[in-house]
C-alpha cells in the first residue's frame, strides 16, 4: 500500500498545487485588469475631450463653408436669372421680328394668288403661335 499512498500524495498536492497556481493566476489578472483600467481612464477622458473638439471644429467648419458657398452663390444666381431675363426678351424679339417679317411676305405674295397664300398665311401664324 505504500505505492499507492505514494500516488496520492503525488496526486493531490499536484492538485492543490494547481488549484493555488490558478488562484494566483486569477488575482495575478483581476490586479491587472484594475491596473489597466486605472491606467487607461485618463488616456479614455482625453480621446473623449479631443473627439468632443473635434466633432465641434468639424461642424463649425462645415457651417463656415455652407455659408461661404451660400454667399458665392447669390452673385452667379443673381447673374443666371439675368441672362435668362435677356435670353427670353432676345426670344421674344426674334419671334416678333420673324412673325412680322412672314406676315409681310405674306401680305406681299397674297397680291398674286390671293387664296392660296391666305390659307398659307393663316397657317404659318399658327405654326408661330
């Protein structure tokens, strides 16, 4: 019986042993796990602060150019309903001119076939209209 108390003892101060290891182990890591978080808290508040400034330079920044952009555009806004001003009355005088211009000539071609260029000229002024 001897081998066999021998094998337990081996055994169970194997055991004993790893069961203290792994208590040493366990309150080796919640030590550090404290020390990293102790650490760490000043270094988190500072990542916090800075990405707080962060966020507030971006969105001023961002209002700055949508104002800048806002006030360059009014003059190019101003100056595109200007051309298109001028672009409608050059319209308007083309047609006008060319709807007088066609009723002359109209008028002018209805002396020698008074019915043919009548239903021509009625017709011309509804295309142009």
């Amino acid at each position: 019986m001897g081998l066999e108390t021998f094998f337990k003892n081996l055994f169970s101060s194997a055991k004993e042993s790893t069961d203290s290891l792994a208590d040493k182990a366990e309150a080796f890591v919640e030590e550090t796990m404290a020390k990293a978080k102790e650490t760490a808290a000043p270094l988190i508040e500072k990542v916090e602060q800075y990405a707080e400034i962060a966020k507030e330079k971006t969105s001023e920044t961002v209002n700055e150019v949508v104002e800048t952009v806002k006030e360059k555009a009014v003059p190019i806004v101003a100056k595109a309903k200007e051309l298109a001003e001028e672009a409608k009355e050059k319209i308007s005088e083309t047609v006008a001119t060319t709807k007088e211009k066609v009723t002359a000539f109209v008028n002018e071609g209805s002396t020698a076939a008074p019915v043919p260029v009548e239903k021509t000229a009625n017709r011309i002024e509804e295309d142009a209209d």
